[in-house]
C-alpha cells in the first residue's frame, strides 16, 4: 500500500462554484480554476459559443465543443441557455442589435461629427466581432424562422436607433419613409462590410467614407425629400 508522500500537498477537487480556466496553462502546471458568479459564467459559455459558432458551421459544433472550450459541464450549457439551438439564437440577437448605449454615447456635435461617430461604432464592432458576424450572415441554420424574426426585429430596432442618433425621431409625416430609406442604407451598410471584411477589395477608411458620405446625403436630402 501506497503511503502519502508527505512532500506532496493533497490532491485539490473543485469547489461548488468553481469552474477550471479557459486559458493555456504553463507546461507541467495544473489548470487555475475560477469562482465565478452565475451571470459571469453565463457570459464566458456565451463567449466560447460566439467563438465557436464563428469558427465552424452550426452542424458542426456541439454542447459538448462548448462545454468543453468554456471549461465547464455540458448541463451548465443547458441550464443556462436551453440546448444548442437556443445558445446560437442569443449569439445571433446579441450580434444583430445596436444597443441603446451606442446612441447615448454619441457625441453632442454636428451632424457630420455624429455621422462620424456612428459609422465608427458600426466598423469597430464589426473589426471586433467581424467573424461572427460574417459566419451568422452565412445562414448557419438555413432559412430558421426563428433567426429570422430575430433578424428583422434587430433590423427594425437598428433604424430605430439611427433615427434617434440622427435626430430624425421627431414624429409626423413622414416617418415611415424615412424608416425605408434608412432600411435601404443598412443594405449598403452590410455590403460595405462584406467588401472589406470579407473580400478585402476595400480598406477601412474606404468603407467608412462610403457609409458617411451615404449617410449624409440621406439624412439631408433623401429624408427631407420623403416630408420629414
């Protein structure tokens, strides 16, 4: 029989609470384990899902991937989000939806200064996320009528948004053609995004003076011209 080796320190099990650590560990090191509140862990299974989805297609991917990647069990996946298809019905909202924070941190400036700033927050989220958003974009799931009311709504709440932050939420005439018209500019907006994201054949800085540019002709002409 094996004694303890008193050199040793015992062998360390998980706390309740605890979850082990996504990150590489150094070579002949155990795997640090973090104590994690409930929304926290929610938010790192939903990270290494994000990734995931992003990185593969659907069908491709599976609870147990996720579990795995966020280091977790697989329940705490279903406990949390329902199954699979529901964790990539929250990744998709999550990703389709402007915030209203992107709008009340808008600077009180010009037009063109708040034009500006849009088309910025647009691009830096897409720089940030532009994997997920193109893998989602590719229809994952098909033609899912779920993802597609989540699509729409986002829509629908991102010209929302773009009324508000271009001062175009006044009420009257109008309104829901100037709501087309910004429908028809998120058009333009996603391709731009595709051209530089996706194809490179467009930089940057290119893709942001094409949606500014567009943006403005719209706001000053095209919306006044509808009777707003």
């Amino acid at each position: 029989m094996n004694r303890p080796d008193p050199a040793r320190p015992p062998a360390r099990t998980a706390r309740d609470g605890e979850v082990p650590g996504v990150g590489p560990s150094p070579a002949g090191t155990r795997p640090t384990r973090q104590r994690l509140s409930p929304d926290e862990r929610r938010r790192q299974i939903f990270a290494c899902a994000q990734r995931l989805f992003s990185e593969r297609r659907y069908e491709d991917v599976s609870t147990t991937d996720i579990a795995a990647a966020a280091g977790v069990a697989r329940g705490l996946v279903n406990h949390y989000f329902g199954n699979k298809r529901g964790l990539y019905l929250e990744v998709v909202r999550l990703n389709s939806t402007v915030p209203a924070l992107a709008v009340a941190t808008l600077p009180a400036g010009t037009l063109q200064e708040r034009i500006d700033a849009s088309v910025t927050w647009f691009l830096d989220t897409l720089q940030a996320n532009g994997g997920t958003w193109l893998a989602l974009g590719s229809g994952g799931m098909g033609r899912d009528a779920d993802v597609e009311r989540i699509l729409v709504k986002a829509e629908d709440d991102s010209v929302e948004r773009l009324m508000e932050a271009m001062g175009l939420d006044r009420g009257g005439a109008g309104q829901d053609q100037a709501r087309a018209l910004l429908r028809v500019y998120a058009q333009l907006a996603r391709s731009g995004a595709r051209e530089w994201l996706l194809r490179k054949s467009l930089g940057r800085g290119q893709v942001h003076a094409l949606l500014a540019g567009t943006l403005m002709v719209v706001v000053r002409e095209a919306v006044p011209a509808v009777g707003v």
